[in-house]
C-alpha cells in the first residue's frame, strides 16, 4: 500500500504471530513511499544498509536521515515518508505492534506533495 516492497518474515499471514509483525525492506536509489500512518501501532526500524530520509509530523514537518547501524522509533498515529535520495539501495529491519502486515496503514495522499521529489 505504501509504495514500497517488503519481505514479511514475521506476520500473522505467515507464522500465526498475534502482536508483532517484522519485515525487511529494501528502498530502491531514488524511490519513496507515499505518506503514511499506522493507527494505532509503533513502529521500530533498523538500517542494515545505506540510508533513508525520513519525513514526519503532521504535515511532515520533522526530517531524519538513518544510516546503516541506525535506529528510528514512529509513535503510532505519526505521519511518515521514507525515501531514498542515494544512488545506493537502502535495507532494513522494520518491527511493528501490528502482527497483519498492512491492516493499520492509512495513506495521505494530501501530504505527498510535501515532500520534494
């Protein structure tokens, strides 16, 4: 739904998990999701490798760039879009209170054009 590819490892469609879900995520050089929130779910990322720009806030004011050895915690409720400005492939390890892959995602397409890119 976000726009990106993820690999679910740990989910409750593939092992039965009831309060966890873990994937692994590459982002592709110059790709992006689109904004984003996970009601009612945290969110915990650690970059394996490169680095991803994170916009976040409300109106995606708050801007972060993790590397790899990094970590980043999204409250729940938070608006969020990662993307990759590298020419390099960005991995990481995502872990979510939310044991269904997708079934917390809201899009915001109003905020996409916040973001440049």
């Amino acid at each position: 739904m976000q726009g990106l590819s993820y690999f679910e490892g740990i989910a409750a469609e593939t092992v039965g998990a009831t309060g966890i879900c873990m994937h692994l995520l590459t982002i592709p050089p110059g790709a992006r999701a689109k904004a984003h929130l996970h009601e009612g779910h945290e969110t915990a990322i650690y970059v394996l490798s490169g680095e991803a720009h994170t916009w976040f806030g409300e109106r995606l004011e708050e801007h972060v760039v993790v590397r790899a050895g990094e970590m980043f915690y999204i409250p729940a409720g938070v608006p969020h879009l990662p993307a990759n400005l590298s020419d390099a492939p960005c991995s990481a390890v995502i872990a979510r209170t939310d044991p269904k892959g997708q079934e917390s995602v809201v899009l915001l397409p109003e905020l996409d054009a916040l973001v440049p890119g």
